[in-house]
C-alpha cells in the first residue's frame, strides 16, 4: 500500500490533511520520526503561522534535514501553505528578513490587496504540463495566506538539489498581487492554497500528486 508521511513539527492543519489522505484509502502516518518520514513513498510539510517560525519549527525537529535528504534521494515532497513558502529563499514577514530552505530562488512577501487574507475560493492558470494539476485546470482552491511569492527567480541556494528539472509554475491574482500557487520541481511540489480543504478538486490534486510516486 502507498504510504505517506504527514511531518508533524507543531505548524500546520496536520488532522485535515490526515483525513484528506486517509480517504484515499492510502497508509497515512502523522510524525516527525526520522525513519519513517525518509521510508515513506511521500512526504508532506504543512505550514501554517509565521514564516520564520515554521522553518525554525522544521529545524527543531530535523525536518530540514528529512527534506534535504529526500529531495537528493528524488523521493516526493508535497508542501502546502506555508510548507511552500519555505522551500523559498526568504520570507519577510513582520518586515524582517528570515531565511528559507533555499531549494527555489524568490522572495515571500505580503500580498497587495484592499483586503487580507486571501481567505475563499479562487481559480489559478495551471502550468503547462502541470502534473499536479492535470484535469484540474479551470478548477478553483481555497487559500488562506497573507504573503506570497510574487517574483520566483529559479533556483535558491540549495537549488542544485533539484538541478536538470524542470520548474512549472501555477499562478493566481488577488487584489493586485500576481503570486505563485504552485511549484513543481523534480520530486518537490508545493501549493500556496489548501487542497485539504479544496473539496474533490483538492482530492484529485493529492491523487495526481501520489500518482507521481
């Protein structure tokens, strides 16, 4: 059976992606150990708070390293919210600049809207290509974030992790921000929005997601 591997480091919507997975009829485990996070078929970080205090939360736990050592390896990361926020180079949330895990180049800054946060609905322009969403690209995703990354600028500096893949880039608008939704990158891919909470877009998100395995 597939097996996947919730990283619990205390930042993020851990239950709902629980059940989202476990509805999927898959082995899903919600934990931090280092063992079986690197065992399993797939691996996903949540993220939800403070930028700075989700990468410092990862680094307290390991998650860092369980991240570095499964992308190297080729073996899937799925990051969602914040959990793609920090695959970034660095967030300035606050107004004070904070470091990511560096593995794409680009800067989390806040939206630029009347109103935030971008909290609903909201369609996004697929990627060519696009694996994640496949049969999804006229489908809307909820989001709940106040920052985003506007300007991805390739790779960070950990970016040779993922050297020799291509990036596809899922876009969205809101207020008057143009920002990334999704990333996919080699074994990494990521969402600024929810699939949890996307309802059966969202399901058939995490199954396009596992079928990459």
């Amino acid at each position: 059976m597939t097996s996947v591997v919730v990283f619990d480091y205390g930042f993020g919507n851990v239950r709902s992606m629980v059940r989202a997975l476990a509805n999927l009829d898959i082995d899903v485990t919600l934990t931090s150990d280092y063992r079986q996070a690197m065992d399993a078929d797939g691996l996903v970080v949540p993220g939800v708070g403070a930028f700075a205090a989700c990468v410092e939360g990862l680094k307290t736990v390991g998650g860092d390293r369980v991240i570095d050592e499964r992308l190297r390896a080729g073996k899937p990361v799925l990051g969602v919210c914040v959990g793609l926020q920090v695959m970034f180079s660095q967030g300035v949330e606050g107004g004070t600049p904070a470091d990511g895990l560096g593995y794409l180049g680009g800067v989390v800054e806040p939206l630029d809207a009347d109103v935030v946060p971008h909290m609903g609905w909201n369609t996004v322009e697929a990627a060519e290509g696009s694996r994640l969403l496949k049969g999804l690209e006229n489908e809307r995703f909820y989001f709940v974030h106040s920052y985003a990354v506007g300007h991805p600028s390739g790779d960070g500096a950990n970016g040779g992790v993922l050297a020799g893949s291509d990036e596809r880039i899922t876009w969205c608008e809101y207020g008057r921000s143009r920002f990334v939704a999704a990333v996919e990158q080699g074994p990494l891919s990521a969402t600024q929005f929810h699939p949890e909470k996307s309802a059966e877009a969202g399901a058939q998100l995490l199954r396009n997601w596992i079928a990459t395995f």
